[in-house]
C-alpha cells in the first residue's frame, strides 16, 4: 500500500515537472511579433525613424500648399500652370530616375569579392538613409531595378554586367548618409566581417553626378 | 527520499516560471509604455499627414489638368507629368499578377536556436522584390505601401518598416505583372534559396500564387527631393 502511494506520489510530481517544463519552454521560445514586446532600445529607433519620416511629410505638405495657391493663382490668370508644372516635373524627373543629377552626397567604394544580395541591401540601407538618387560604377538604379549575379561572379544591375570595382553613389543629405553607413553595428561594419577580404571605403562627396536610367522600363 | 530530487526541482521551476512572467511584465509597463504610445502617435500622425498628403497632391492635379487646355506648353507638360507619375508609383495600378504571401512560422514547437529561421525578415521582404522586378513586375505593394524607388524596407528589433510605415506579417505583396513570367521567376530554383528552404523545414509561411484584377495603390509618401538637381 505505502509503495503504491509512492509510486501514486512521484507519477504526479513527474506530471507537474513535465508540465512546467514545457510550459518555460514555450515562455521563452514562442515568438511574438507585437511592438509590445520591443525593447526600450528598439523603440526608441522606432520613434526617431518615425519622427523623421513625419518630418519630411509635414516638409512636402507645407511645399505643396504654397504650389498649389501659386498653380490656382496662375490659372485663374489665363496663363496655365506653367510655372509649378515645371517644378513638378523636375522633381519628378529626378525621382524616377529620368533624368542625371547634381548634388552632394557620399560613395561607398567596394573592392573585392561582393554579391547580388549585399548589393541589394546596401541600396535599402542608402534609400532609408533618404538617398535621393544612386548609381553603382556608370548604371543609374531606377524604380524598378534588380540586382543579380553572373556565373563569373560580377554583379548584374537590371541584367547589366557590372565588374568590379564598384562605386556606389548617392545624392543626399552627406552626413545623414555618412553616418548611417559608418555607424557601429552598420551595414559596412557588417559588410568588413562578412567579406573580410574586400575592401570598403565611404567618403563624403560634394559635386557627384548621376547619369540617368539607361532604359526606362516600359508599361 | 525518492521524491526530493523531484521536490526541489519542482521548487526551481515554479520559482523560475513566476519570476519570468513578472519580469517580463514589469519591464514592459515601465520602460516600454510610454515609448509603445509616442510610436503609436506617430504612426498615427504619419497615416493623417500621409491623408493631406493625397488630399492636396489631387488638388494640384486639378488645377493643373483644368489649366492644360489654356496653353500648348501647359498641355504638353501635363502629359509629360502624366507619363512620368505613373512610372514614379505616384498613380493606382490595376491589373493581372501574382500574390506573393509571407508569415511567420505558426507553430510553437521551434527551438529558441531556430526561432530566427522561422520567422519573417526584412531582407525576405527585399529578396521578394528583386525577383518580382526581375520578372517584369510593373508595380508592387507591400501590406498597401507602394515600393517605388524611394522604398526602404527597414528592421528594427522585430518590427518591420516599409516606407516608414509600421507593419508585421502576415505579409501580403502584390504583384502586378506579367503573371507567367512571374510565376517562373519565382520558381527559379535559383531564386529565393534560403526562404524556400526555411519553409520547407521551420515552417515559415510563403506562398505565391496566380490573382487577377489586382489593385496596387499608389505612393503616398514624401518625394524628398532636396539635395539633387536635373543636370
């Protein structure tokens, strides 16, 4: 009787551990994706990207009330909207890749092996950095670009060959660019100890010219 | 005595299991809420700029394509407006493509080492772009944000960003495109290696599939042009 009870005693606190074993488990494993459950650290980059990004938007709206009362004022004069239509459509121009452009910015030179796929994120990095326009060695990259890669390893931007080395270039705000790249933790300091044999360089730049995309998807 | 390995271990486990809940809770109220509501207020001030946005962006469409008849220069560069709009994003797209659908693994089962494999990543997001321009796509959206070529897709901890706006998956990207040409480049074996594989083995939802009368909305973000000018 006293070695059922045992036996009785022990299966449940076996149960009870089993449980609770699984049950911390799942605690720490199951992952959620809830901002909730954010660091403070994480949140905080959060904001600042999001305080940012609302920064620029409120900049557009307020440009974009003075054009629209100087459109409405041109018109109703007779004259057309000549004025803002050629404001638009330089900034247009610009935005989709049409046309080469001037301006400060940084270059991100690459010297040794490298991929499709860095390639690619290098350009999100510099876009989220608020690139305005870029171009790898000669090739403008558009809207609607691509990156690939070649059995001989040399990298292709919208099925263009591109051998290295390559010089990535950006216009926009040279410090907002530079930092981004160059920060600790940052895209080239991943790039240095993933491709260790290949040499990075960013620079700031104050005259670069970007030529236009070479051919404008159609459709 | 045969129960007291069992008792105290027993003992640990509650003790671990209650002190992680309540950890986790109160750091989450202290330090998380109020940055959780500034986040929170600006994604909302974001989507109301985003609204006034659109709002005077068809105001000055108006005015310009009212305006476009009292001239031949205003004519002809309202249509140059037009063709360049569209190939910007700044216009809804609708047509013919492909779904491309991306989530986190739904099971509970994966071990903390493979929790990173069995979820979504910003890079996904990128790669599924790539190849969708690889394959002739003529407009894109993520979870309703346009990708035009200012388009950023950003990670921050766990959270993902594209174009500033805050998502989580599941993720939606629609596709519109030539569908075959499409389909085959995702079928590529050659293509998207590593999240065919991890949803092969860690579960982590991605499906692409044929859909018609698609509708891609347009960029409603900030065109930010500043630094650059037409040489």
């Amino acid at each position: 009787m006293r070695t059922n009870s045992g036996v009785i005693a022990a299966t449940v606190v076996a149960l009870f551990l089993g449980l609770l074993a699984v049950t911390q488990v799942r605690a720490q494993d199951v992952y959620s994706r809830s901002l909730q459950l954010e660091t403070p650290s994480s949140l905080t980059t959060l904001i600042a990207n999001l305080a940012e990004r609302n920064n620029g938007l409120r900049d557009e709206i307020f440009d974009l009330r003075v054009r629209t009362e100087s459109a409405r004022a041109e018109a109703a004069a007779g004259n057309g909207t000549l004025t803002e239509s050629q404001k638009q459509l330089t900034q247009l121009e610009v935005f989709a890749a049409r046309t080469s452009v001037a301006g400060q910015g940084i270059s991100v030179k690459i010297d040794g092996s490298f991929d499709d796929k860095a390639l690619s994120d290098l350009i999100n990095e510099l876009r989220n950095a608020g690139a305005e326009a870029i171009a790898i060695n000669t090739l403008r990259v558009g809207p609607r670009s691509w990156f690939g890669m070649q059995p001989d390893r040399s990298l292709t931007v919208d099925a263009a060959p591109l051998r290295g080395p390559w010089t990535v270039t950006a216009v926009g705000a040279p410090e907002v660019m530079y930092v981004a790249m160059t920060r600790t933790g940052g895209i080239i300091g991943q790039f240095e100890l993933i491709y260790r044999s290949t040499r990075f360089s960013v620079s700031r730049e104050t005259a670069l010219v970007l030529p236009s995309l070479a051919n404008p998807p159609r459709g | 005595m045969v129960l007291i390995l069992p008792a105290l271990l027993f003992g640990l486990l509650v003790s671990l299991q209650w002190r992680t809940q309540q950890e986790r809770s109160e750091l989450t109220v202290r330090y998380n809420a109020p940055l959780l509501d500034a986040a929170n207020s600006l994604q909302n001030e974001q989507n109301t700029l985003k609204a006034q946005l659109a709002d005077l962006r068809k105001q000055l469409d108006d005015i310009q394509k009212g305006a476009a008849s009292q001239n031949t220069a205003s004519r002809d560069l309202q249509a140059r407006i037009e063709e360049l709009r569209s190939a910007a994003g700044l216009t809804e797209r609708s047509g013919d493509g492909v779904t491309i659908t991306l989530d986190d693994a739904r099971a509970t089962t994966t071990q903390a080492a493979n929790v990173d494999k069995s979820i979504c990543h910003s890079t996904d997001l990128t790669d599924i772009v790539n190849v969708a321009w690889r394959g002739g796509a003529q407009a894109i959206a993520i979870n309703g944000e346009r990708v035009v070529g200012s388009t950023s897709v950003y990670c921050v901890g766990s959270t993902i960003m594209v174009n500033g706006t805050l998502m989580s998956p599941p993720f939606a990207v629609l596709v519109v495109g030539p569908q075959n040409d499409l389909l085959s480049a995702y079928d590529d074996p050659r293509e998207l290696g590593d999240i065919k594989q991890r949803r092969d083995v860690y579960g982590l939802g991605f499906r692409v599939t044929r859909s018609s009368a698609l509708t891609v909305p347009s960029y409603g973000g900030a065109l930010n042009v500043r630094f650059g000018t037409p040489r």
